[in-house]
C-alpha cells in the first residue's frame, strides 16, 4: 500500500495551486492508495484568509481535506483520504506534521499554533497523536529538542527546496526517531515524490499512526 504522507490544497493553503479535487485525481493516476492532507495550520494562514474566529479558522483548514475526500467517496475512487496537518508554532518558524488526528481533534483543540512545542507534544500524546517535525534542516528550519518530537521527515521531495534530507536521516537516527517521507505536494511537478509503502492496509489515520510507531513499513525516497 502506497501513502503519500505530506500534501497541501489551494482550497486551504495559500501556497498551494492544486485543488482537492485535481490532488485526488493525480495520486489516483498515480497509483497511490492513501494520501494524508496536511494543509498548513499557521497564525499567517488565520490573517492571510482575514478570519477571526477560532472555529471559523478550523472549518476553513478543514476545507481541503473535506474536499477530498467527498470527490474521492463521490466518484468512487480507491484512494482513501485521511486528515493530518503541517502546523507552524508562534515560537518558531519551524514546521510540525500531525498523524493519528481526527477532524473532531482540530474541532476541540483551535488555535494549535499558539501552544509551545511541549504543550503540543503532550497534547498529541494524550491523543495517541504522533508529531513529527516536517523538514528539519531545511534554510529557515532547526531541528527541535527530539525529547519533544515523535519523528522527523528525513525525506522532504520538493524540488524547489534544499531540505538536506540526508543531514535529517543521520539526526534522525541519531536520536532513535520514527522516519517519514513526503512529496509536499504544492504544484502538479511535486507529484509522487515521498511517501511510504507498506504490506498491508489501513482503514483510518489512527491506524496509520499505529504503523509509523511500529516502523514495519519502507520510505519512498524518489
């Protein structure tokens, strides 16, 4: 089973040029099997959209993924959409990728973004949520203590950064952190780049987040 693990939508990340509905229809082309949406989740998106209020901000980050997955159920397609989140903090310009968690998550935790690192790290944690830093070593990133971080994603296949995925793989496994590997999926040239690929299927994204823990699964490393 193939699942690209890191992807955005035009419908909720400003950044992002590809609608739901085409991001659907192109890792089905491509043979995937399941794809996380991992809009970006930011104080910056909030002001950009002018929304003010926190529950209003949580249905418009939720938009992409909802998107998806009605265009996915709705023409019967055989790649599952699940819900994640690349989340930046306040306290940093770092990037954190969230698995294992639900819409009804975001509805009852707003504003992820103003919590410090610790206090996420521990929230997902009672959530049996995994947080996983999004490209550590890119320009602008630092790697964050791993004592707060669940893993890290030592491959990052955008072709438009230099993530320096070979320096966050050494960290990484330095630090005894699970691996993740992702396309960040913005434009339609950053298709099918990461991901991963495991023996057997998953019906949620919990059940994802069981085998990222677990390990039993290889990277896609284009």
């Amino acid at each position: 089973m193939k699942t690209e693990l890191h992807a955005h939508t035009s419908e909720a990340s400003p950044c992002a040029n590809i609608s739901a509905r085409r991001l659907v229809e192109m890792y089905e082309a491509a043979g995937y099997d399941a794809i996380v949406i991992t809009d970006h989740y930011s104080k910056w998106v909030m002001e950009h959209n002018n929304i003010t209020d926190p529950l209003e901000f949580t249905g418009f980050f939720l938009n992409g993924y909802r998107c998806a997955l009605e265009y996915s159920h709705k023409n019967n397609l055989h790649l599952k959409v699940l819900p994640g989140a690349e989340v930046s903090l306040l306290e940093s310009p770092d990037d954190y990728l969230l698995y294992g968690a639900d819409t009804e998550f975001f509805l009852q935790n707003p504003l992820l973004f103003k919590m410090p690192l610790k206090k996420l790290y521990k929230l997902c944690h009672k959530n049996g949520i995994l947080l996983v830093q999004a490209h550590p070593n890119r320009a602008y990133c630092t790697p964050s203590d791993p004592h707060f971080l669940d893993g890290a994603e030592v491959y990052n296949g955008n072709m438009r950064h230099n993530s320096n995925n070979r320096k966050t793989f050494k960290w990484a496994e330095q630090n005894g952190l699970v691996m993740t590997s992702g396309s960040d999926f913005h434009e339609e040239e950053d298709l099918a780049k990461g991901g991963i690929i495991t023996d057997y299927g998953f019906n949620s994204v919990k059940e994802l987040a069981e085998i990222l823990k677990s390990g039993d699964y290889s990277l896609i490393m284009e």
